[in-house]
C-alpha cells in the first residue's frame, strides 16, 4: 500500500454518503479525539481550521487588519516561524499512528503541502485501494472523494 509521511499528514474517514454529499471524520496525529464533520464544505472548514493551529501549511490569504497590535512596552518581536510551531507540537505530544483509523464507506490519508492561490495542493491516497493521486486544489480533492465514493 502506498504511505505519505508528513508533519501534517491526516486521516479522512468516509462514514455516510448520500447522493449529494458525504459525512465522517478527520483523525491526526496529535489528538486521540475525532474531528466530525457534516458535509464536504464542513470538512473543508474544519481542516482550514487545523492547519491555522498548526500554523502549517501556512495560509497564503489572511484576513487583514489595520489596527496595529504590539506587545507591551513598544518591544518589536519577530513572530514564530508557523511550520516551528508544528514542529514543537510534535515534539511535545508524540505523534501517533493514524493507520488504524478507516471510515465505514472509504478512508484517505491527505497530505497538504501547500494552501497557495486560496486553494491547496498535496496528494492524498485512497487507502483501501491503494490509488494515489496529486492535487492541486481543494476541489480536486474533493472529486478525489466523491469519485472513490461513487465506485463503493
């Protein structure tokens, strides 16, 4: 079987489908508990909002602001490199084994590489056939899914 090796590497798992959407769970390395989700859209959110906590992969859009926020004292500090702050996650819980976890309609490890051009790109691995593909948006991802779903 083909296996992604990653800091960010994920588990989506596919537990219902209907004609129009799907629903299941996201599982990382750093937390036992599941991230559910109830639509594609949902999944999307929810891994957007994982990937701003680690702060990796780095967003390439940010809401901007014009309120200027400095530490006490006018004190100038350079913000933590994102993909550190990853790093030090990893370092402090010990990742664990993500291959155990499956989903009862299909299961895909997701390894996000970039999120450029208000998308991502990375490859993800169908991993109950063992078909790996590239992509190079979240929309590719999501027919990925949707394609998987259509053959189970």
């Amino acid at each position: 079987m083909g296996k992604l090796f990653g800091i960010d590497l994920v588990c989506v798992a596919i537990d219902d489908k209907t004609e129009e959407d799907f629903k299941g769970s996201i599982f990382t390395q750093y937390s036992e508990s599941a991230v559910k989700f109830d639509s594609s859209k949902d999944m999307l959110n929810k891994l957007d909002e994982i990937y701003d906590d680690w702060g990796f992969p780095e967003a390439s859009d940010k809401a901007r602001s014009f309120i200027a926020r400095r530490p006490a004292g006018n004190q100038r500090s350079m913000p933590m490199d994102p993909k550190k702050r990853l790093v030090n996650m990893a370092k402090e819980r010990k990742p664990r084994d993500i291959s155990g976890e499956k989903g009862k309609k299909a299961s895909f490890y997701v390894l996000t590489e970039m999120r450029q051009h208000a998308s991502w790109q990375g490859r993800a691995i169908w991993i109950e056939k063992d078909k790996e593909i590239e992509f190079k948006s979240a929309l590719e991802l999501l027919f990925f899914i949707d394609d998987a779903l259509n053959t189970v």
